[in-house]
C-alpha cells in the first residue's frame, strides 16, 4: 500500500484485500464498514482504518465468527469487555489449531503408512 496515500478506490481496495466490490457496499450497508467517504463525483474513498476493518472482517469470514460482532454498537463496548470478547475469538482459533493438528497426525500416519507399505499381492 502506498504510504502517502490517504485514501483508496473501490478498484484500489479488492486488489489490496481480494474483496468484491459488492462485499465492499455490503459490509457498507451492514454498517460493519463505516464512514466511508465519498468524492466530489461521489466515488467511494476508503482510508486506512476502513482498510483495517476489512481486515478483521477478513478475520471473522475466515473463522465463522459472527460479523455482527463488527457493529458499532458492539465496538462501542469498553477497552476490557473488547479484551474479553478478543480472548474469546482467541480460544475459538486454539481450539481450531489443535483440531488441525490432530488432523496433520492423522495425514502423517497415513502418508507413512501408504510410503512403507507395499500393495503388491
């Protein structure tokens, strides 16, 4: 991303997060994505903290969180219930790794198996 540059295009923007344009207007009308501006010929103009809030969006698409989480209600909660809510998401994530994990064993045993043994009868 461009340091000097204050604010991104919608075209600028789904090439930096890999987002849609219609994903862009959706979490707009969500209002999970707020104060975008607008240009003289009223052009959507992301900044930089839009671009961080799409990157948490990002974050809770990819775990299955609730983006209703996102909303400026919920943001509006204080510093430690914020605290507390991001430790909660953090435990969702641990308890995802070690599910991968175990899952990885799995794959390696297998993988070993089929390596070492042969199947001709």
């Amino acid at each position: 991303m461009p340091e000097q540059q204050a604010y991104f295009t919608s075209k600028e923007v789904t090439t930096i997060t890999g987002m849609t344009k219609d994903a862009l207007r959706y979490y707009e009308h969500l209002g999970i994505l707020p104060d975008v501006q607008r240009d003289q010929h009223n052009y959507r103009q992301y900044s930089y903290k839009n671009l961080e809030a799409l990157q948490l969006i990002k974050i809770f698409r990819t775990l299955d969180l609730d983006l209703s989480l996102l909303t400026p209600a919920n943001l509006a909660m204080d510093n430690q219930a914020k605290a507390a809510a991001f430790k909660q998401y953090q435990q969702v994530i641990h308890g995802r790794l070690q599910h991968l994990k175990a899952i990885d064993q799995l794959l390696a045993t297998k993988i070993d198996y089929f390596e070492n043994h042969s199947t001709n009868v």
